[in-house]
C-alpha cells in the first residue's frame, strides 16, 4: 500500500479539515448577521452627520440591499437544488423575471425617493451598499479568526 503526497490540483487527494469546513459553512449567516448590525447602526450616524431624509434613505437602501441579498441567496439555492436533485435547470423566464422584479423595485425606490426628498437619494445609494460592509466585516473576522485559531 502507498501513500499518496496531497495534490492541491485534485480535490480527491485533498483531505478536508473538518473545523475550517464548518467555519467558512457559517459565513452566509455571519454575512446576515453583519447586516442586521450595520444597518440600524450606520443609520444613525447618517442621521448624526447628514440629517433625518439622508437616514431615512440609507434606511430604505439597506433593507432594498438585504432584500435583495435575501432573494438572491434563496434563488441560488433553489436553483442549485434544482439542478441537483432532478438534473434539470430551472427555466430562465423565471430566473429572469426575479432578476427584473429586484431591479424594478429598486428603480420604484429610487424614483418614489427623488420625487418626494431628492436629499434621501444619495443616502439610498449608500444604503444599497450594505452588503459590501458586510463583506468586508467577514473578511476582517475570518482574518482575525485564522490568525488566532488557525482555522
């Protein structure tokens, strides 16, 4: 019997560690965590620096942002399943038309927003980055996490 050296070309001859494959399988609810967090938090510093209508915008760009994000995650997953479980891709009239629905809503939010305060827009363009702050919070903790635990 040989013993074959771990090739990190084939995933076959790679041996996965247990602890740091449920560490990175807990990101996508970090990720959430991170933006139920960010949101309400950075919302009042909005409100702090630029004023009740840049707050209320930021308000209403982050929860379009995790919407989205939200819709997003289950369309994959179910896509995914799909794909998987029956060997069939899901039709693209509807892979397109949730696509389409995102970004109608978000150019009804936009729109209702510049008609009624145009000073909220630039706070709901800033909130529809949420999900970049959250990102950049999980890499920030998986750095830290794998300097101090070695995960």
């Amino acid at each position: 019997m040989t013993i074959e050296p771990e090739d990190p070309a084939n995933p076959a001859t790679t041996s996965v560690d247990p602890v740091a494959e449920a560490f990175y399988a807990r990101a996508l609810p970090r990720l959430r965590t991170f933006m139920l967090v960010l949101g309400p938090v950075l919302t009042v510093g909005v409100w702090i620096w630029f004023g009740i209508r840049s707050a209320a915008g930021f308000l209403l760009g982050s929860a379009i942002a995790y919407l989205n994000f939200e819709w997003l995650k289950s369309g994959v997953s179910s896509l995914a399943d799909r794909v998987t479980n029956t060997g069939k891709s899901q039709s693209s009239k509807g892979v397109i038309a949730r696509f389409v629905l995102r970004y109608c809503l978000l150019g009804l939010a936009a729109y209702a927003i510049l008609i009624s305060f145009p000073a909220s827009l630039r706070g709901l363009f800033a909130g529809l980055f949420l999900p970049v702050g959250a990102i950049v919070c999980e890499a920030v903790y998986e750095v830290y996490a794998g300097v101090t635990r070695r995960v």
